[in-house]
C-alpha cells in the first residue's frame, strides 16, 4: 500500500486504461486523463503528488502542460514520458522543473521506482519548507 | 555541365572576344589607311595638276613670245624691205642669236606665193605656192596661225607660226618654222620619277612631242583619249587593265592638251608601304587577340570547370546530408509512432501477469485476458504498419523511374507527417482530381519534395493551422499540378525570393539546414518539373509543384 497519490496523462486511450488497471490493482491511489487541458483541470480540484506527462500530445503537448503545472502547483512532481528517445525534449522538461523523463516502453515497476523517488523528493522538500 | 555544354560555351566565349577586340582593331586599321590614301592620293593629284598647268603655262609663254616677235618684226619692217632675202637673212640671223628654235623665216603675198625664204630648204620651199593650204587660209582670216607639229621636209617635228600684216592695201604673211624641240623640252621637264610621263596632244588625239614611253610624235598617244579635255583635271582611270593616274591641262595658244601621266605603283609608295605596315600590324594584333582570347578563355574553362566540380561534389554531400536530415526527422518520428503500440502491448502483457495471478475462473478476468490479448494484436498490427510503410520509403531511396499515382505518393507523404500534425493540432485537407494520369518518375525522389514542402507548411504554421494539398493537371493534359497551401504567417517579399537558396533558412540555430527547398528545387528540375511559391503575408503560403505527364 503505497500513499501517494498519481496522475496520469496520455492520449493514447488503451495505454492509459491498462496502466491505470495495473496500478489501481497495487492498491494505489492514481487517476488518468487524456489531454494537458484535463489535467490542469483535475489538479485544480485534486490533490496530486506525482503526475506521469506523455510529451507528444495534440492540442496542449507534455512541455506546455509541464510549464502550466509548474506555475500553478509547483509542488507536484512530473515524470516526463516520451514516446521516442528526444534527449531535447527531456533536457527541456528537467529545465522546466521534471523530475525525470522515461522512454515508452517501460516496465511498470520501473516506472514505479521513479514515482516512488519522486514523491521521496516531494517529501523531502516539503519536510524542508 | 555537359561537355557539349562547354563546348558551347568556350566557343561563345572566343568568339565574342575576338569579335570585341578585331572589329575595333580592323575597323580602326581600315579608317586610317582611308584616309591616309584618299589625303596622300589627293596631294599627288593635286601636284600632278599643277605640274600640268606650269607646263602649259611654260608652253603658252614659249609661244607667245615666239609670236610676238614675229609680229613686232611684221609690224617694224616693210614688205619691200623683207622682200629682200639679204635683209631678211640678216633680220633672221639677229633672231637666232637670241633664239635658235627659229629654224626658217618665209614672207608669203596675199595670192600664196613665196617672196622670200631664208632657211635650209630654200630650193624646195622657195617655189611652193601656198594658196590651197588650209593654214593659208586660216592666217589670212584670222591674222595669226599656229600650226600642229609634222615633219616636213626636214623629218624633224616641228612647226609653223604665221603672221599676217596689213601694209596700205596689201596684205602679206610672216611665216616661220619652229624646231618643237623647245617644246619637247618643256614638256620632258614633267617626266617625274622612273615611270612618270608627259606629252602634248591636239585636237584630234595626235602626240605633238614625243612621249616617255609608247607612242611617237605624229602618231597616237598609248593612253585614254584627252584630245576633249577643256580643264585642269586628275583622276586615276584604268588603261589596259592598268591603274594610271592623269592629269591634263590646256595650252591656251594653240588648245593642245598636256598629258600627265603617272604610275600609281611608284607614285603611290609609301600609301602601299603604309598599307604593308597596317596589315602587318593588324595581322600581328590578330594573332596576338588570337592567342589572348584563346589562353584567357582556356583559363576560365578550366576555372569554371573547376568550379563546376567543386559544386557538384558539394552538390552531392548536400543532397546527402538533406536525405540524412529527412531520415533522422523520419526515424524519430518513426520511433515515437512504434514506440506508443509498443507501450500498449508492454502495459497489456504487465496486465496479463497481474491476471493470471488472480482466478481465472472469474469470468470477469477472463474477460479482461481475452481482451488484453486482441489490444495486444490490434497495436503489433499498428506498429508493423509502420515499419513496413518504412521499407518501403527506405526501398525507394535508389533512384528508380515507375509508373506512380501523384495522389498515392501524396498520400503516404501525408502518412509519415499525419502523427506531427496531429500533435500540433494541424489538419491536413486533400483535394485530389480522381483522374489524374500516372506518370513515370522518381518516386522516392518526388516523396521526398513533398515531405520537404510538407512539413516546411507544419513548421510554418507551428500549431493550430490548415494544410491543403490539391491535385490537378494543366489544360493540356501534360502537367500534373499539385499546390500544397498553408495558412500559416506567410513569408516576407524580401524572404521569398531567397528561399530556394541553399543554406537559407528562418528556423533555428540546429533545427534547419536550409537546404530542403533547394534540394527539393533542384529534384524537380531533374524530373523536368518546376515547384513555384506565392506568399502572402498573415494569409499564407502556396507551393505549385508541376510535374510532367509522361
């Protein structure tokens, strides 16, 4: 049982379902949204720890959301998620404030490991402040 | 360049250098050698017409005076006193003293007959009535007579002036014969040069001395026909196939002419000597132009060649390294399409590892397997699309001319691009004609344009935008015409006109090479099309590719 709480944001319907089957399944506490708009939306009325960001999405894309989010809540961490080895698009999310970027595919315990060390990060810096 | 083409060009090259440089040069060559022949041949005319004159002027004072002293004679004696032949040997003889030209001197009576004669021939001429001569007559009409030159008697040329005085109710004639030895010699002094010539005609063509050359006194001159000549004149005429300069002038006495005659050849030197040195000079320059011209442009063919080859090497690593740039843009975009189905089938596959730790039996997982495992097909099929769309593109770089349908290469231009525009939200509209002809060409090539012009559009427009691509042929059915229009901001007047230059480009430091629209410019050239642009700004950009039907 883990207490973080997750968002995950991606246009691609089937990857987004299963992976928020697989997660709900290990009992953590996570929801999904398609789109940059959805998710700037959802963190309005929600509370977030750790946000999963696929970069290439149409309308408002990863980077786009990324600068959104950390204007409005700065304090979630973002794990970009990019469909193809872009070191510039990743470079570009760290500089805006990600915690880390993760190539497609990716092992789901993977994943988590980094969910895990970000929302560490968070707790740290929240202890901080 | 072809080696035709060259070959044009080297020829174009010589021939407007020689062209520049002789023309000048023969033009320059030939108005000075005309104007100084016309000059120098106006001056030696001029000098044979004052010589002309200065002899007849020399002729006319030998006459006169010869004339005026048989008349003051006339005038001063009396016919009794010259009657007498004593008197008139001793009046002749005072003559001679200062004149031998005088060579008899004869008193004549009104009906012809000879009173007195002193001269060599007396017994002949002493009995000759000259009644019936036509001099007689002239003399008694006119009062003074000069004669044409014969030979007489004494076979020498000579002639005769005769003068006829009124005594009272008498009249008589002074008549007296002239060696035309002093004439001669006037004359002679107007044979100039080696091959200069003089000589006095009458009336009727007849030589009155004796010429240089041809022609003997009493006979016709060997030269053209004066004997009409009125005034001091030169000119070069042709005789006998010969150009022969002449000049006449009138002996006012006795309206002889003076014939001047001389050989241009000799007259007309240092023209010849000057037209030596011009043609020398002038062949020498064409030479040198020659070898100028043809040095200078061997130089700037090798230098163009040079050049040529240095651009077609860099030519090729452009086109190279634009393939290049295409490839890497395709195989990340191509990543990214393979990579999310890719993504799916891993969380599905987690998802059936997560399942078959659970009941199987519960007909809800078992629900949930089954479909995880069709997702799992759906998204192999989804990615094998890609690659083998890949194949295809990769199978296609060689360069291969096949009958292809222009809407179908468009289409899978279109395919490659559809997931960028997506994600920039771009829609891309296709307005094809459905009859439009196949055509042999270069697939991949062509693809590549496309691709180029394509995403030059996405690029422009950046996000939120329309891509229309149209297909149509010209009026003729030759071309196909494909038009590919953006609504993005459009290009500047003074961008556009650079745009298919190599190395220009508006994007970023890294994100360009600014040589796709060149490349893409110099395929359809090689394919025999063309691609044109239009632009305005805040409106939008349309790229027309034409494409030969064949």
């Amino acid at each position: 049982m883990e207490n973080f709480k997750m968002l995950i944001v991606d246009d691609e319907a089937d990857f987004l379902e299963t992976i928020l089957k697989r997660l709900k399944a290990r009992k953590i506490e996570v929801a999904g949204v398609d789109s940059g708009y959805k998710a700037l939306e959802y963190l309005e009325n929600h509370d977030v720890d750790v946000m999963i960001l696929d970069v290439k999405m149409p309308g408002m894309d990863g980077i786009e959301t990324l600068r959104e989010i950390k204007k409005k809540k700065p304090r979630v961490e973002v794990i970009m998620l990019t469909g193809h080895a872009s070191v510039e698009s990743g470079i570009q999310g760290m500089q805006l404030g990600a915690f880390d970027y993760v190539m497609k595919p990716v092992a789901l315990d993977e994943l988590l490991e980094k969910v895990r060390q970000a929302y560490e990060r968070k707790m740290i810096q929240e202890g901080k402040s | 360049m072809e080696a035709k083409q060259y070959r044009k060009l080297w020829w174009n090259l010589i021939l407007t250098t020689l062209s520049f440089s002789l023309v000048p040069l023969f033009l320059l060559g030939g108005v000075i050698y005309h104007q100084f022949s016309v000059s120098y041949t106006a001056r030696i005319m001029d000098d044979m017409k004052t010589r002309a004159v200065n002899r007849c002027s020399s002729i006319d004072l030998f006459l006169d005076e010869r004339i005026s002293q048989l008349t003051s004679l006339a005038n001063t004696q009396t016919l009794d006193q010259l009657k007498n032949e004593d008197y008139l040997g001793r009046v002749f003889n005072i003559i001679q003293t200062r004149s031998k030209s005088f060579l008899d001197l004869g008193v004549i009576d009104e009906s012809g007959n000879h009173l007195a004669y002193v001269g060599p021939y007396y017994s002949v001429l002493k009995q000759v009535n000259y009644k019936d001569e036509q001099w007689f007559h002239e003399v008694m009409a006119t009062g003074i007579f000069v004669s044409d030159v014969f030979l007489g008697f004494r076979k020498i040329p000579h002639f005769i002036i005769a003068v006829m005085v009124r005594e009272k109710n008498r009249n008589w004639i002074l008549r007296a014969t002239i060696d035309s030895d002093v004439i001669d010699n006037i004359v002679h002094l107007a044979w100039i040069g080696k091959k200069g010539d003089a000589f006095l005609i009458n009336r009727d063509n007849i030589l009155q001395t004796t010429p240089r050359f041809g022609g003997k006194v009493m006979g016709p001159p060997e030269a053209p026909d004066f004997a009409n000549a009125t005034r001091n004149l030169a000119e070069e005429m042709d005789f006998q196939g010969h150009k022969v300069l002449y000049a006449t002038g009138i002996v006012r006495v006795k309206k002889w002419v003076l014939v001047v005659q001389e050989d241009p050849t000799e007259q007309l030197t240092p023209i010849l000597q000057a037209r030596f040195l011009l043609l020398s000079i002038c062949f020498g320059g064409l030479l040198l132009i020659i070898l100028g011209a043809f040095a200078t442009t061997r130089a700037m063919m090798t230098e163009l060649m040079q050049m040529d080859r240095v651009r077609a090497a860099s030519d090729e690593v452009a086109m190279q390294s634009s393939k290049m740039a295409a490839l890497g843009k395709m195989a990340a975009g191509i990543a990214h399409e393979i990579n999310n189905p890719l993504a799916v089938i891993g969380e599905k596959a987690g998802w059936i590892k997560d399942l078959l730790k659970m009941d199987l039996a519960d007909p809800e997982n078992f629900q949930e397997l089954s479909e995880a495992v069709n997702k799992i097909e759906y998204h192999v099929v989804r990615a094998k699309t890609v690659t083998h769309r890949l194949l295809g593109f990769a199978r296609r770089m060689e360069p291969v001319e096949e009958r292809i349908s222009i809407n179908t290469v468009l289409d899978e231009s279109i395919d490659f691009l559809e997931n960028e525009a997506r994600y920039r939200n771009i829609d891309i509209q296709t307005n094809y004609a459905p009859d439009l002809p196949l055509t042999s060409t270069d697939q991949s090539q062509l693809q590549q344009v496309f691709l180029n012009i394509i995403n030059n559009g996405i690029d422009a427009i950046g996000k939120d935008g329309e891509i229309t691509i149209s297909t149509k042929t010209n009026s003729r059915q030759s071309d196909i015409i494909v038009e590919i229009t953006d609504n993005g901001p459009g290009i500047p007047k003074d961008v556009l006109q650079k745009i298919f230059d190599p190395f220009f480009t508006t994007k970023e430091v890294g994100k360009g090479t600014g040589l796709g629209l060149s490349i893409s410019y110099s395929i359809m050239e090689k394919l025999g099309g063309r691609i044109m642009v239009a632009s305005e700004e805040g409106r939008g950009t349309t790229f027309t590719i034409y494409l030969p039907v064949r």
